[in-house]
C-alpha cells in the first residue's frame, strides 16, 4: 500500500493544483486502496466501519432531522458519494434511515 500511495502522489497532487476532478481521485484512490482485496474483505471492512466510526461521525441534529421528516411520512432518500460498503449497512443499521 505504501508504494501504491507514492505511486499516486503525482496525482494527488495534480488534484490539488485544480487539474483532476474530485470524481476522478476519489475513484483512483478507492481503487487503489482495496487492490488485492476481495469483496467479502471490503464487505467486512466497510460493515465494521458502519457500526463502529460512522455513528461518531453523524450529527445528533441530522438524525433528528431525518426523524422528523420520517415521523411527518416523507420518504427519506440517502444520496452520497460514500462506498456502499458502508453506506448500506449504515442505512440499514440507523433508526432513522
């Protein structure tokens, strides 16, 4: 993984200087991050991400936001740029999704 990321540091960098697209790094990084692992691996991984980082991260005010459009019977929709990895079993896992 090291030799991965001095790999696409030039690239990095070019992202930095405005020249590569946040869709096109986010895709490069991703799929350099999980080269040689298979998906159950990144299933597991992105699982235990979920339960165990992501709840940190969430803002009590958003999950109660998302409860109040739930209690008012709108259809609450996750849009994101996140790995379904994780971004699915977070869903399923939250009370207010």
């Amino acid at each position: 993984k090291l030799t991965a990321g001095t790999l696409v540091s030039p690239l990095i960098a070019a992202y930095k200087c405005g020249v590569m697209s946040d869709p096109a790094i986010r895709k490069l990084l991703t799929r350099v991050s999980f080269v040689g692992d298979d998906s159950s691996r990144v299933q597991a991984r992105g699982e235990a991400f979920a339960r165990d980082v992501i709840p940190g991260l969430i803002r009590p005010v958003a999950l109660d936001r998302i409860a109040w459009h739930k209690d008012r019977g709108d259809r609450v929709v996750v849009v994101s740029a996140s790995l379904d990895a994780y971004l699915i079993p977070w869903s399923a896992r939250s009370p207010s999704i």
